[in-house]
C-alpha cells in the first residue's frame, strides 16, 4: 500500500536523488509525496490538476473545486507526476518517465498534444511556468545534487540559476517573473529561498531547525505557502511574508498535510494531506478554516496545482 511518508526520510531520499518525485525501483512504483505547491496567478480559479496513483503507476487528473468532474489528463503505463498549469490554462507540465530518466512535458489541459522538453540522461523534476508562459523553471539533477534551471517551453538550451553544490528543489516563479522562490539546504536542513530570475540575490526567507520545502507564492506575491516538517515527522501547512516575516500556521493536526497551492483568487489553498490510510486532496482558507475534502478514493492522490479558469 502506498502511504505518506515522514519528512526526514523523504528529504534524505531526495537529496540523493535530486528531488526525484517518482522512483521505479523492483517493479514498484513508488510515490514520494512532495510537490512544489505552486504559486498561481491572479485570476478565476479554475480545476485543480492533481497526480493520482492507480495501483501501477501514476496519472495526471483534473477536478473541480467542488470535487465534481474529474478528468484524467495522461494514460501512459509510466509514472506522470508533479502537474503545473500554463498561466492561460490551456496547457499542463508535469514530470514523467521516458523509461530511463525523468523529463518534463507538457500537454493540453484537455489531454493530447504532449511534447517533451527536456531530453538528457539525468532527471528533471518539479516544472513550473513562467508569468508569461514562454519558459519552465525546474530542478535538474546534474552529477551529486540537484540545481534550478529555466528552460523554453519549447525545449532548447537551459539557464542554470543556482550553483551551490546542496540540493536546491521545488522551484516556482513569483507573480512578477523577477524572483524564483524554492527549497534548499543549508547544510543542516530544507528551507525557504528566494532568488533573482537569471541567478544571484539569493535571499533566505525561512531559518529554523525544522525542514522547510514547497513554496508557493499567492497572488501578487505578498505571501508565500509551504511545507513545514516539525521535529517528529509531522508536516503543516504555513504562510510567510517573503521577507521572512508574519509567519502563521494555516493547518494543526496530527496527519500530514504537504504541498500547497494558492487558488488564483487568493481565497483558497489546496494541498495533498493523508486520511490515515493514503493521501487525497483537499482545500482550505488561508486563516485555516473551511476545509474541505475533494478526492476519496482508496489510492493516493497529491501534487495538487490549482489553475486558472
């Protein structure tokens, strides 16, 4: 059975893997629950693109936000994970094996149309649109770590935007396009970071002992989501200022609750969180009240990304 994992193996995990989402290891797919909760942008909220796990391997879906009409985007027989909608919302990326290693892709947010990105021999995790739609931001895994970089959503040659050697991960663009916030280590620890577009100005948003991973910026860039992992494994959702500042707890219970993303209004944040038997997806107001369940099934669901209308 697939279930949500502690934090600190997970992260351990990633940085040996480079943030890798999905691992294929003897015939199993297994599913590593964390998602770069991605920063959406001013608008309607539209249906909330989730990664689901059907027994075999995992597919990229749609819901409402009333949890009605769901749609299942990718049917492959590989591991799709990690989807992210294009700013107009017509398109999706997401991260998916091509039998050796990761890539990124994107497809039509109605299913077909998919084109591949990135093509090398290392994995690529963790897309993320550009305010203008025109380039990804993603984690690349590059010989012991994992660095960020930019790519055209066409594919060609990419941008490197940090170098330090730590495992940076879960990148995301801030509304304006200039900043790209995303977890890395100090050395000691996952936290928050913030960073110029095109690298440099590298800015520490969280400094604690706890791990800190998937922000997310809400819209117009005031606040940024993110998981949180406290001492003994338990993961909440929390809010910042970007200048490190007004932080608050959004979700307190003693299930996990991991990867979240603004809605376009700001109202809202979805995020995976585990029912005691496997992961769904759900919403919330950002002050923490009115949660609601979307996904109910007996699989794991997670990497919700919430889109525009």
């Amino acid at each position: 059975m697939v279930k949500s994992v502690g934090l600190n193996p997970f992260r351990a995990t990633l940085l040996a893997v480079a943030a890798a989402g999905l691992l294929v290891a003897a015939g199993l797919v297994v599913v590593l629950y964390a998602q770069p909760a991605e920063a959406n942008y001013p608008g309607k909220p539209g249906k909330i693109a989730f990664s689901g796990y059907d027994g075999q391997d995992s597919e990229i879906y749609t819901i409402n936000p009333n949890g009605g009409g769901k749609l299942q985007i990718t049917d492959n027989g590989t591991a799709n994970s990690q989807p992210v909608y294009s700013p107009s919302g017509k398109r999706i990326a997401y991260a998916a094996s091509d039998g050796n290693d990761y890539e990124i892709y994107t497809i039509n947010a109605g299913g077909g149309g998919k084109v591949q990105v990135t093509d090398n021999t290392s994995n690529d995790f963790y897309p993320y649109y550009s305010p203008s739609g025109k380039r990804i931001v993603y984690a690349g895994y590059e010989g012991q770590d994992s660095e960020i970089y930019t790519i055209s959503t066409g594919g060609g040659s990419k941008l490197q935007v940090t170098d330090n050697s730590t495992g940076d991960s879960d990148p995301v663009y801030s509304p304006s396009g200039k900043r790209i916030a995303y977890g890395g280590s100090d050395g000691n620890d996952l936290e928050i970071y913030t960073i110029n577009v095109g690298g440099g100005g590298r800015f520490n948003v969280t400094d604690n002992s706890s791990d800190d991973y998937s922000p997310d910026y809400g819209p117009g860039g005031k606040r940024i989501a993110y998981t949180n992992n406290a001492t003994g494994g338990d993961e909440e959702i929390y809010t910042i200022k970007p200048d490190g500042g007004g932080k608050f707890k959004v979700t307190d219970n003693s299930a996990d609750d991991y990867s979240p993303s603004y809605s376009p209004s700001g109202k809202k944040i979805a995020y995976a969180g585990y029912d005691g038997n496997d992961s769904e997806i759900y919403t919330i107001k950002p002050d923490g009240g009115g949660k609601r369940q979307l996904t109910d099934n007996s699989t794991a669901s997670f990497s919700p990304y919430w889109g525009p209308q």
